[in-house]
C-alpha cells in the first residue's frame, strides 16, 4: 500500500477539477488556515464531508518510564483530536 504525496493529491484534484495545480494548492493553504485559527478560537471546526477537529483537554495522570519502569508524572495538556463523519465510516468501511 503507497501513501499518496500533498503532490499527487493536488495534480489528481486539479485534473478532476479542471483547476491549476497552484490554484488548488492555495485552496488547500488557505483551508487549512481557516481550519486552525477555528479550532484555536472556538474550540472546534467541522471540516464538511470529512468531519470535526476538536480541542480536548487532558488531565494530568501518572505514567511509566519505559527504559526504567520509573513512575513519572504527565502534566495536563490540551490535545486536538479528529472525529470522523459517519459518511467517511460508511464509505470506507
């Protein structure tokens, strides 16, 4: 199984578009700008056809140290984690 590259992604959606591929890159830029700032103001942003990015908050909790076995502590942290439409489970599963 082969990953598909930002460059292979971009030349398939501007031959399927009709688009240049510099148009289509700067869509994706500019989409991808809007993303983030709406997630760091709101807390969240649904990304239509694909779904949701939220930000989630973490508590603080107590791990281990792998090489050692040591117990350490993980301090919180606010995370951003992506939530999957039901349509992309539908289509790929």
């Amino acid at each position: 199984m082969s990953k598909v590259t930002k460059a292979q992604f971009v030349a398939n959606m501007a031959e399927a578009t009709g688009l240049s591929k510099k148009d289509v890159n700067g869509f994706f830029e500019t989409m991808s700008t809007f993303v983030y700032k709406e997630v760091k103001k709101s807390g969240e942003c649904l990304v239509p056809g694909f779904g949701k990015l939220v930000k989630a908050k973490r508590k603080a909790r107590e791990g281990r140290n792998p090489a050692t076995g040591e117990t350490i502590k993980i301090p919180a942290k606010t995370v951003v984690k992506f939530r999957l439409a039901k349509a992309v489970k539908d289509a790929v599963l």
